[in-house]
C-alpha cells in the first residue's frame, strides 16, 4: 500500500497527528501488515504500520502493541499516535534511524542485544494490562513443564533479526504479543536465532549465559523452551513451508539434538 492508496479522511488524520506529509518510502520486510512506510513529513519521520480494520487477528495485534509501548518505550520504537477510521487501524511510531541486527558469528551488535535484554528483564509487569502468559501460549508444546516458562517478566517472544533494530542500542520492534515469562524466555528466543543465522548449538548457548537471567535458568527450563520450541516451528514449517520457516524449524530441531544427544 502507498500514501495515495489510503482513504483521504485517514490521510487527513494522521496529517493531524504526525504534520503534512511530504514524500515516503515503502518497507517490504514485514510479513502482517498490509501498509508499511517510513512517513517523512516537514520536521520529521515516522513508521507508519496498518492493517485493514476488518482484519480482527491483525488489529487485535495492533491493539496489543499500542497497549504495551509506554511500558517498553526505553527498548523499543515510542508510539507517536494510533489512528482508526475509515477501514484501517494505523499505529505511528516514532522513526529509528537504524538497521535491522546482524546475528551471524563475531557480529558487534550481539554485545547491545544483551544489554537491551537485561534491560527488558528489569521492566515490571505493566499494572492493569492483562497480558498472555508463556505457560498458557506454549503449553501444547511444553506439556507437564509448561510451568517452567512462567514469570513476570514482559517478553516480546517473537525476536528475530528484523525485530531487532541497531544504532547505538538494540531496540526490540513489533510487539504483536506482549507476554509474560520467564526473565530469560525472550534471551532464549535470541539463541534459537543465533543458530539460524549460523552459530553452533553450543556457541548460542554461551552467548545466552552472558544473560544472568539465563546464566539461572536450570536446565531441564532449558530443555523445556528448546523441545517445545522444536515442536512449535516444526507445525509452523509443515503448515505453511515458506523457506525462512523451514530453516528456523531446523535450527530449532538442531538446538533440541543437542540438548538431547
């Protein structure tokens, strides 16, 4: 979707929130969102994310993000405005003039993805914000031992490399399930990227202990995230085989052989 696609009247308002609009830049790398630009206006840049307002799952997601950002603001992109009319529901965020994480082996934005997780595991639980929780969404995949990834931590859980965005600190992006866990659930999620972008097993999981959180987990939480993490991807992939999916199950099937071998 461009600018010139959208309805005039929700042009109009996010006119209102963000200033007059003078040009955009179209972004491909999201895979929920039907409209994705970077808004330049005359004294500033935003992320403009939407979808359709008849998309219930896909404005249920926003309408998460939207609720967590003034809890995660300090680790992620502030929300500017959130505009709903005309058919579509649009978030605003502030523009973060950064690059998607490097996570292949000897990367230099490992060390700021650490310091950015250690400062997500110290965020309380937001007050009057009823969040899921890791016990309850993994629990098909973690049977008995779903328990084990229960905490008060907020999580994101959904952190890849274009979740993540680099400039002098790493910031964690589209915040579609907020989740309570285990301080280091969200860390682990980081290390079953790691492995995809190229690190062994055991390479992931020593960068993971630079995390205290993690350094505390015991192992058999461990074992827990790493099986039913094999599981989930392994249904992800079969129901729908894209090639980015395939290769994230078989990291995940990599991970769990060696905690199991």
């Amino acid at each position: 979707m461009s600018w010139q696609d959208l309805p005039a009247d929700l042009r109009r308002l996010i006119e209102a929130e963000a200033g007059v609009f003078v040009g955009a830049e179209q972004v491909g790398t999201g895979h929920n969102c039907l409209l994705g630009m970077v808004m330049h206006t005359t004294h500033d840049r935003f992320f403009l994310k939407g979808v359709p307002a008849d998309h219930k799952r896909a404005v249920w997601t926003q309408s998460n993000e939207a609720a967590i950002n003034p809890h995660i603001r300090h680790v992620s992109a502030p929300l500017a405005f959130h505009v709903a009319a005309d058919g579509w529901d649009v978030l605003g965020f502030r523009y973060l003039d950064a690059q998607h994480a490097d996570l292949s082996p000897g990367s230099l934005d490992l060390p700021k993805i650490t310091a950015s997780l250690r400062d997500l595991t110290a965020t309380p639980a937001p007050d009057g914000l009823m969040l899921r929780t890791a016990e309850d969404r993994w629990r098909d995949y973690a049977g008995d031992h779903a328990h084990l990834l229960a905490g008060t931590t907020v999580a994101h859980t959904d952190l890849h490399r274009h979740n993540i965005l680099i400039d002098d600190a790493a910031k964690f992006i589209d915040w579609a399930w907020p989740t309570l866990a285990a301080p280091w659930f969200d860390t682990a999620c980081v290390g079953l990227q790691l492995i995809h972008a190229g690190h062994t097993p055991k390479e992931a999981e020593l960068w993971c202990q630079d995390s205290p959180a993690f350094a505390d987990a015991s192992e058999l939480a461990v074992t827990t995230f790493v099986s039913a993490a094999h599981g989930l991807w392994a249904e992800i992939a079969t129901a729908d085989p894209q090639p980015w999916k395939i290769e994230v199950a078989w990291a995940a099937r990599t991970w769990a052989e060696y905690r199991n071998g």
